[in-house]
C-alpha cells in the first residue's frame, strides 16, 4: 500500500521542482527582456540540438545560444554538461534546465516522443525545456510562423502573454507521454509559469497549441 503513495508523492516533488525552474525561468526572461529594449531573448533557435535549422541569428554574429546561455546573467549556470559522456548511455540529471520526471519517461518507439532519447539529450547538451522560438500555423500542419518569429520580438507585441507558452517540456506530442499526471509544466510569455493538461486525442501538442496567446490573426 506504500508504494502507490510513495510514488504518488515523488511525482509530485518533481512537478513542483519542475514549475519552479521554469518560475526562475520567467523571471531570468522578464529580466532579459528589461535590459534589452523589452524584446524577449533572441535564441538561435527551439535547443541546441536544432542546429541552425531554424536559425534568425543576424549574420556576422558569432555567438549562437540556447536557453541556458541566454539566461547564465540572470539564474546561474546549475544545468547538465554532454562532454566525456557516452551517446548511448547518455541521460540528463536534473537541473535548472532539465525536469526530474521529463527525463525518466519510458516512450515506445509508435511515439513522435520516442525521438527524445539518449541522442536528443546528449546534441541538447542535457536541457529537457524548450525555447517558443516560433509557433506553428495551426491551417498547415508542419509550417512554422517564420515570418514573426518570438525570439526577439517585442514583450508587448503577444496577443496575450498570459496565455501564450514561451517554454515548453518533452515530452510534448503526446498526453499519455507529457511528464505531469497527463500534463506539461510551461512558462508563459509574462513570466508566469503553470501546468497545462494534454489532449489524449492529439498527437502534436507543437501543431495544436503553439499559437495560442501569440498572434490576434492565429487566435480569433
């Protein structure tokens, strides 16, 4: 009979660990963006392990970053470190960057969430949170906004920042797959951090919902 509470309660322990890193988060964000011009960060992209994919960064600037670069200033560098670390055996601890629960789901390889695996982890350098660097265009499933991206835009150009996710956690796709009793731990665009219930129906979370909040076109 122990077993089922003392489960019951860990879970609960890493949910509130999580939500308060993405609190610290939120405020490093809100500190960001006051130092610079009240624009939210421009990341070179969603993580690391994107690569330059998606990348906005102006040409000539060397220096590419992510999440926890971006945010060293503001909440310290407690994250994980990818070097003299096997691939295949590679898997996260947790940290600032990276959710206690996120990292120990157990993904059938029938998921899009079985992406985020030993690979992921290792080429995101062990960070389990992802940057809104663009929504999707919730008409054209996989096209992403690059037309008004969120790295560096304006803080007072969302449509409702209450609303809007500017950090999300994997695993995402899925409901029965997100880290939190069928539910994700996100940060909003005003800083605020909160947890959001999955849809069992749906299998991207990414298409469904990363418009939500971001542009009056995309929320009427």
């Amino acid at each position: 009979m122990l077993l089922p509470a003392l489960a019951k309660a860990k879970a609960r322990a890493d949910q509130t660990y999580c939500l308060n890193s993405l609190k610290q988060i939120g405020l490093a964000s809100n500190l960001y963006s006051g130092d610079y011009q009240d624009r939210f960060a421009w990341m070179n992209n969603f993580g690391k392990v994107w690569g330059d994919g998606h990348s906005f960064t102006p040409n000539g600037n060397p220096a590419l970053v992510y999440i926890p670069e971006m945010f060293y200033p503001y909440l310290g560098t407690n994250k994980n470190s990818t070097k003299k670390t096997p691939i295949l055996k590679y898997r996260p601890e947790k940290g600032v960057f990276t959710c206690p629960a996120g990292i120990k789901m157990k993904v059938p390889p029938s998921s899009p969430d079985y992406s985020f695996d030993s690979n992921f982890y290792s080429g995101n350098d062990g960070v389990s949170y992802i940057w809104m660097h663009m929504f999707s265009d919730p008409k054209n499933y996989g096209t992403d906004v690059t037309a008004r991206p969120i790295s560096n835009r304006p803080t007072t150009d969302v449509y409702d920042p209450s609303s809007a996710v500017l950090l999300w956690e994997i695993p995402y796709h899925e409901a029965k797959y997100m880290p939190h009793r069928l539910g994700m731990n996100v940060t909003h665009a005003d800083g605020s951090a909160g947890r959001i219930l999955g849809y069992p129906k749906e299998t991207d979370w990414f298409f469904n919902h990363s418009h939500v909040g971001g542009d009056a076109k995309y929320n009427k």
